[in-house]
C-alpha cells in the first residue's frame, strides 16, 4: 500500500475549518466510537460474518477519509474487499492493522488539537 498519513490536518480543518472547539468535540466523539466499531469488526471476524464486516468497515471508511484518516480509510477499503471475498484470514489481518492505524490516529489528532 502507498504510504498515506495517519492523520491528514488539512482534510479536518476543511471539514471544521480552525475552531479549535469543534475539534475538540469530533476528537471525543471519535475516541468513542472508532473502538466500539473496531471492536465490532472483531466480534464480527470470529464468527466470520462477512456482510458484518463489510457493513463495518464500509461505515469506517466513510468516516475516515471524512475526518483525514487517510491510512485507515485505505485500511478500510482493502478489508471490504477482503470482507467481500469472504477471506477470513486477510480479514483479521486488516482489522489487526486497523486498530494500529486507528491508535496511532487519534494520538496525532489529539496533539494537533492540543493535547487535551
């Protein structure tokens, strides 16, 4: 995969401009939800429903290219081939490499909005 950033600045600040407030608000919002829908993808990974995955990851990708996770939006669109496949291995290997992509975002989202 090309090598693309964790976290694209500039995406978000189209997206909310420079309201320091605002990103602070996406940042928790994001905090919550991103690991509720990794974890979602795990759960759906053991049992091996594809259309779950798929369905997950489908959501995921939408929010991070909205909100400059560019690695994990690539992350996302490679697992919904995989999901579409049906290939379980890929699959774990991908959500594995996701819930890396998605750590390592939200820290570097959280030092560009200041640290809180």
């Amino acid at each position: 995969m090309k090598e693309l950033p964790y976290f694209n600045r500039n995406t978000l600040d189209i997206l909310l401009g420079s309201n320091n407030a605002h990103k602070e608000d996406m940042l928790e919002i994001l905090k919550e939800d991103l690991p509720a829908h990794l974890k979602a993808l795990d759960i759906c990974t053991l049992q091996e429903d594809f259309s779950g995955i798929y369905a997950s990851a489908h959501t995921m990708k939408g929010t991070f290219l909205t909100v400059g996770a560019e690695h994990a939006g690539a992350l996302s669109a490679e697992l919904l081939s995989a999901a579409e496949q049906k290939n379980p291995r890929r699959c774990s290997e991908l959500i594995s490499c996701l819930h890396d992509s998605v750590k390592i975002f939200l820290e570097q989202f959280e030092e560009s909005a200041g640290g809180h």
